[in-house]
C-alpha cells in the first residue's frame, strides 16, 4: 500500500510541476514551453520515485539465512530463517 501512496504521490507532485511550469513560460513567453514543462516534470518523477524506494523500502533482512525443509525419517521438518 505504501508503494501505491508513493507512486500516486509522485504522479500529483510532478503534474503540478508540470501545470504550474507550463503557465510561468508560457508568460515569460519562452518557447517550447510544454516541452520543457515536461520534461522537467518527468525528471521530478523519477528521481522522487527513486528516493522514496530507497529510502521507505527495507533493506535490513539481507543476512537472513534461511534452511529448507528436510525430510528426516519419512516426516517433513520444516525450514526456519536465522
């Protein structure tokens, strides 16, 4: 659920950079306004996507070692993580 919180996050926040882009150039009257409105808003995207990922996801359970199950006398014992 936090993912989509993010993603959804990100798609409003570079839309409004994108808007709000768009009409400062467009009144300053710099051409390729749309173009640059978006790509500034795709660069926004993406690098607030890659942070957040970095930053929210965990990432402490990388030395988990983990036993799979073994059989042992005709009965299944189960595997564990340490």
């Amino acid at each position: 659920m936090q993912r989509y919180i993010i993603i959804l996050i990100c798609l409003i926040g570079s839309s409004v950079i994108f808007y709000l882009l768009s009409k400062i150039l467009k009144r300053l009257k710099i051409k390729n306004a749309n173009y640059l409105g978006l790509l500034t808003s795709i660069i926004f995207f993406i690098t607030t996507i890659m942070f957040s990922f970095l930053y929210f996801e965990p990432h402490n359970n990388i030395t988990l070692k983990y036993t799979p199950p073994k059989i042992i006398d005709g009965k299944i014992e189960k595997g564990k993580f340490k």
